[in-house]
C-alpha cells in the first residue's frame, strides 16, 4: 500500500476505530469472548472495542493465528490486519543461550543468527514482532531480569544490540523475519535496591553517556518499535515522560517507529502517583508519545472521550496510528494479513536441525569457565554426574516458553551420547529449599527420607569417581521479570550436597546454572573447576558435555561481573576512582571501600579462562600523538602459549584520566576474537580515534577534550597491559 493510500485509509477511519489500532489486547480477550475487566478492574471493553483492537499479546500457534485474523479482520469495519506480538528473547522453540550468556560469547555475530533463528521460527508460526532485544544496563545482580541484558558495559551492549536487530528484522517483508521492539525505555537496569518496577534515579550525564547508547544503536540500525519501562525516570514514570520519548528518543535519536507501553505500564502511572485517574493517565501517555496502550484500559476506556472533550488534539491520535499502520504496511499484511503462513509447513521451520547445531555452538561458546586447577577437560576417567540439574530440562530460561521442552537435551544426555564408559548419575538434591516458592508457586520437594537417599547415592558414586561434576544452580524462576533477589547463592540443600561431596572426593568440577551473576566464592573453593553455563537453552547438555570433555574449548567471558559477596552489589569495571581510591585487592582505612572485603570483585568483566594459556606481548602504538581527523593504530601480539587450541577475545579499554568531569577508570572501545593453534602467534590490532574519545563534558557539550590518553588491550578488564598518547 502506497503512502497515499495509508493517508486515505486513516482519513476514512472514525475515531474509535483509530483508538482501536492504539489498544493492544491479551490473546485470552479475543479467544475468550465477552465482556473483559482490565489488569485494574477499572473499566471494561465492549465486544465493538475488542473487534477494533490492533494488536494482540501472547499467543501462539500459526493455525490459532490463522484463525484469529481471519476472525477479526471481518469484525473490523475496514477490515484492517492485527499486529501479533510475543515476547521471543533467547530462542522460540529453539531455544538459544539466555541474552546475558549471549553477551558473554563478545560475538555480535551469533547474536545475529541466534535472533536470525528465533525470527524464521516465530514468523513461521505467525508472529509478527518480538519484544526484543531487551539493552537495559545492568550493574545489579539483584534485579532478576538482568538476564535478558547483554551486561553491563555500554559498547558491548551496542553492538549487541545492532546484531539483533540486524538478525530479527532483516528485510521486513521476508516470511522469516519479524519486527523488533526495543526495550525497556529507559533505564529500567538500575531500580532502587535491586527490587523490579522500582524508581531510577540517575544524572542526566549518566543516563545520556551510559544507559542509553545500546538504545541509539538499535534505533540507528532500524528497530521498528520501542518499548517504555516500568519505572520512573528521575521520578517521571517513563510511560508519560515527554522528555524521554518525544525530545531524547524521536528527536535525539530519530526514531520514527512505533511507541508501546509496557504490560498495564499506562495504567500503573495511577498507583505511581504522577496520575489521579486512569482518565489522566491516558491523556498524559499519549501526549508522551505512547502509540500502543499494552493490556491497560486507559486509552480504550477515555482517549476517545479524551479528543472530543478537546484536551488531547486528534492530531496526537492520528500520528500514532499512521505509525502502526505503516508498521503493519512494511510486514506486508495489507497485501497478505497471513504472510504466507501455511500451518502445514511451521513444522518443517521449528526445531531445525541447522537452528539446534547453531544452539549448541552458541551455548558452548558462552559457558564462562572461572576456575580450572588442571582438572578439565576430563579425559579418560571415572566421573559421577550428581546434581539436580544432571538431568533437569528446565535449563531454557525464565523467558522461554518452549511448547516441547522435551526436546531438551539435559547434561544426562549430552554426556550419553558421547558413549564414554564409567559414567554415572545422581540426582543428590532439590534445585530448591523445603518449602521455599518460586513467583509461579511452590515446587514440590521430596519427603526427608527421599532426600536421604538422594544424598547417599550420590556419595557413593562420588566417593567411587576418579571426577565428580557437581551440576548445581538457581532456579530459573528466580530469575527474570519479579526474579529480584536479596541474596546471590544457590539453595541450602545444594550447598550442603557440595560440601558433603567435597568430603569423599575433592576432585569436583561445578557447573554452574544461572541467570545472574551469584557470589559463587564458597562454591570456587570448594571446587577444582567452575564452568558458569547460565541457562543453555535446547542443546545445553550436549553443549556442556562438549566444552567438559574438550570436543569445544570455553571461550566466554564475563559480560557481568562476578561479585565476592551480596554486599558489594552494585559492582561493575567501569566505575570511578574516587579521591581517596583503595588499591583492588588491598583494604585502607579512610579509603574508599570496606572494612571487611577488598573493592576487587570475584571475577572482573571479560574475564574467562581457556583450557590453554594467551600470552600478550606490550601494547605498540604507531603514533603518541592525535589530532581530531586522525588516528592511532594499537596492537599487541597474542600467542597461544599452551598445548591445545583456543579462541581468545581481545579487549581493548581507554581512559581519560584528567577531564573537565570525572571519567571512568577504563571503558571499552573494541574487541577481537582469535582462533590459535598451540604456538600460534598473531598481531591484533585496533583503531583509536577522536570520537571515541567523547563524553559530556561539565557544560553537558558531547566533546572530546585535549589531553593524556591510556591504553589498556587484554584478556580482560583488569588487564595492566597499557600504553599511554596525548589528544591535541
């Protein structure tokens, strides 16, 4: 449909039909029928104002969408398609590494592909826009839904975030390919305490240099849709923030594509306190510039009476919706409301074999490996497998919602397939705690004497082992949306399975299952090897059995840093000196830190170790000096010093050590991944130029400022390699 044709269309629509495209309903709205009450009981649609919504939330199935366009589009007077939206994160049904794990693979590459699978599998069953990529920053371990974050430096996040646009949207109207929804805008990563939905507070410095680039990099690369967060913004809830939406993300960054609220986030700015009714939420929402009202009854309820009382111009209502119509137009839907969907042929796209060979190859290259005293891989040994995630499928995430997690492979079966003798299994323990609930309810535990057999069989079996692989972690349902926490360790009972074990058998390798970053220090004494797995998705377990027994070799490292204890949450790399600094690992009184611990975190970002060993050579630069216009050309010589293969990512971090404003100790500005055969040499380089050197400087002009420059290029953020130049 041409430009002038959309213009017409919206023309010729009534104004309750517009409202409609702006009303976004759950699927059980449409399937169930009748009279519905929204998330607040605060009013109720009409069978009219179901029948002109514009999008749906939370269905799949390509037959039951099928249906349901078809359905609806008769309903609607200009018979106008639904938009059909999911929140796809790491995977659909094949379910790919969670997105902090993702981040740890430091390869926008498989990002790409993962998001380019997950995009073919969801438009093959309909869908026509996942609510990813989520690019909060995150530097809390608290908050449970760090693990949809890449982690929490700004340039990784960025070019994650290009990466999945780039692998979800492609060309638009290709049949594998769905739009992306950015999210959650902004600044949703940093809530007080941790504690989800929670207020933000950050400097306008800190939010336009830290947290919002990663957005900017999807918005430049063509997301179609942005996402509001939950939170307020320096106590604006983002939902009706006119500064955020309109001046910073339509005028700063450009973007030109469609406004949605996050799930009753209209509604919610009541309870915040920013609205005296839901009749002023709406009016304050849609003058911020939100297009798509997600499951509130705000714009359904009242923005129509809203336009014809006069106190929102109909103009605002009309922008929005030719948004959503244009939207609609790129996917093609006007020409083909089903996008070629054949129900018959979804089955042939999901679960592919190439999409769960790419799983694997993904999973195994984000397990982090954090310790390794000579023990991996496990060679030709006896190995006792004792866990509760030894043969757990719940290994796909809290955002996942595979409709077969049997095709899970657990580490069970990972480590069959291999058909390696002198295997054994024991369960040993529960994920969870006696008594303890996740968000979704209580798990069921086993009686006492259950439990005692459970830990006796599988001291036995440690006890007869040359190795024993400890399979331990979080539930995955501690983590995610509402998965905020105030302590970062595994259940009691599976501690107590570690130390018991410990007792029979020191040679202990754990695999670690997360979603967060854990203060995992008791963990790593106790073991000779700790491999952090995160949550794998469908291939996790041959992927593990893989990357244990050597056929891979780890290469991932940490997107998020590793804290020693709760008590140091938040902790990040890229944080300031302050003017009485302690050295990392030293403690000082009346310097900044604590009494009780050293300021070093456990295990910094970018940190991640191999089965080899990477010597790096002094960093070279080919110049000392700069001028705005050129560059200088850093490098230093990587050499595989071991005996094995490995892929090393190479890190490149800038200071600014004296600036108009206080700057951090080190930022990153680059990365490489090198593949290199024992004795394997090779020179990686990197380019340095002025506009990486910007910032906000203390008239908030973003400017680069004349002065001395380090260079720091390692194998992670910690590294000391440095070289230093002069900006002039």
């Amino acid at each position: 449909m041409t430009q002038e044709k959309l213009n017409e269309l919206l023309r010729d629509m009534s104004l309750e039909e517009k409202v409609g495209q702006m009303i976004q309903l759950p699927a059980e709205v449409l399937t169930g029928g009748g009279l519905v009450t929204g998330p607040t009981g605060t009013t109720q649609l009409t069978d009219e104002q179901v029948g002109m919504a514009g999008s749906v939330l939370g269905i799949k199935g390509a037959e039951k969408i099928r249906k349901l366009q078809k359905q609806q589009m008769a309903k609607q007077p200009h018979h106008i398609p639904l938009l059909f939206m999911l929140d796809v994160i790491n995977g659909f049904e094949t379910i790919f590494p969670i997105p902090l794990a993702l981040g740890c693979t430091f390869s926008p590459k498989m990002a790409e592909e993962a998001c380019s699978a997950a995009a073919a599998e969801a438009a093959a069953d309909g869908l026509h826009v996942t609510f990813s990529p989520m690019l909060d920053l995150v530097r809390d371990a608290r908050w449970g839904r760090v693990m949809e974050s890449p982690g929490e430096d700004p340039y990784l996040n960025s070019e994650m975030a290009r990466a999945m646009v780039r692998g979800y949207q492609g060309d638009l109207r290709s049949k594998d390919k769905v739009a992306a929804c950015l999210k959650h805008f902004a600044g949703y990563g940093a809530p007080e305490g941790g504690r989800d939905y929670d207020n933000v507070e950050l400097s306008e410095r800190t939010i336009l240099e830290d947290y919002l680039p990663a957005y900017e990099a999807a918005v430049k690369e063509g997301c179609r849709l942005a996402m509001t967060s939950f939170n307020t913004l320096n106590r604006v809830p983002s939902s009706g923030n006119k500064w955020l939406l309109r001046k910073i993300l339509r005028e700063k960054m450009g973007f030109e594509g469609v406004v949605i609220s996050d799930y009753s986030a209209v509604e919610e700015m009541v309870p915040h306190g920013i609205a005296a009714d839901v009749r002023e939420a709406a009016k304050l929402a849609v003058e911020a510039g939100v297009d798509i009202d997600m499951v509130s009854n705000a714009y359904a309820g009242h923005l129509a009476e809203l336009v014809r009382s006069g106190e929102v111009p109909e103009k605002l209502v009309d922008e929005a919706v030719l948004r959503i119509l244009t939207l609609k137009n790129d996917l093609g839907l006007f020409e083909d409301p089903f996008r070629a969907v054949d129900p018959a042929e979804t089955e042939k796209v999901l679960l592919r074999a190439d999409f769960r060979q790419k799983a694997r190859e993904t999973a195994a290259a984000s397990f982090v490996l954090l310790k390794n005293e000579g023990i991996l891989p496990l060679g030709k040994k006896l190995v006792a497998w004792i866990g509760p995630y030894v043969d757990n499928r719940e290994i796909y995430g809290a955002w996942s919602f595979p409709e077969r997690p049997e095709e899970t492979v657990t580490i069970k079966q990972g480590v069959e397939a291999k058909g390696l003798p002198g295997m054994s299994f024991a369960r040993g323990s529960y994920v969870m705690d006696k008594g303890r609930a996740t968000k979704f309810g209580r798990i069921p535990n086993p009686s006492d004497e259950q439990a005692d057999a459970w830990m006796e069989e599988a001291l036995k079996l440690a006890a007869s082992s040359d190795r024993v692989v400890m399979c331990l972690g979080e539930h995955k349902d501690l983590t995610g949306e509402a998965g905020s926490r105030t302590s970062l360790g595994i259940s009691k009972g599976q501690m107590e399975l570690l130390r018991k074990v410990r007792q029979v058998n020191p040679n202990i390798v754990t695999v670690l299952f997360c979603g967060r970053p854990l203060a995992v220090k008791e963990i790593a004494e106790l073991s000779k090897a700790l491999l952090v797995v995160w949550m794998p998705g469908t291939e996790g377990g041959n992927a593990i059995a893989d990357v244990l027994f050597g056929d891979r070799v780890p290469q991932g490292k940490l997107s998020m840093t590793f804290p020693r204890s709760l008590g140091q949450v938040p902790v990040y790399y890229n944080h300031f000196a302050t003017g009485r600094p302690n050295p990392p690992h030293e403690i000082h009184l009346f310097r900044n830190g604590y009494m009780d611990e050293v300021n070093a975190p456990l295990y910094p970002f970018g940190f991640g170790l191999s089965y080899t060993e990477f010597a790096y050579s002094e960093v070279k630069l080919d110049r000392r000096q700069m001028a705005p216009g050129e560059r200088i050309t850093a490098s230093v010589t990587v050499t595989n010093a071991g005996d094995v293969s490995g892929v090393e990512t190479v890190q490149l971090y800038l200071r600014d050590p004296s600036a108009s404003v206080v700057r951090p100790v080190r930022s990153l500005k680059g990365f490489q991944k090198v593949s290199l055969a024992p004795g394997e040499s090779r020179e990686v380089s990197f380019s340095i130029e002025e506009p990486m050197l910007r910032f906000y400087d203390i008239e908030m002009n973003y400017v680069s400022e004349p002065g001395r420059f380090e260079v720091y290029i390692g194998g992670s953020s910690d590294t000391e390699n440095g070289a230093e130049f002069v900006l002039v």
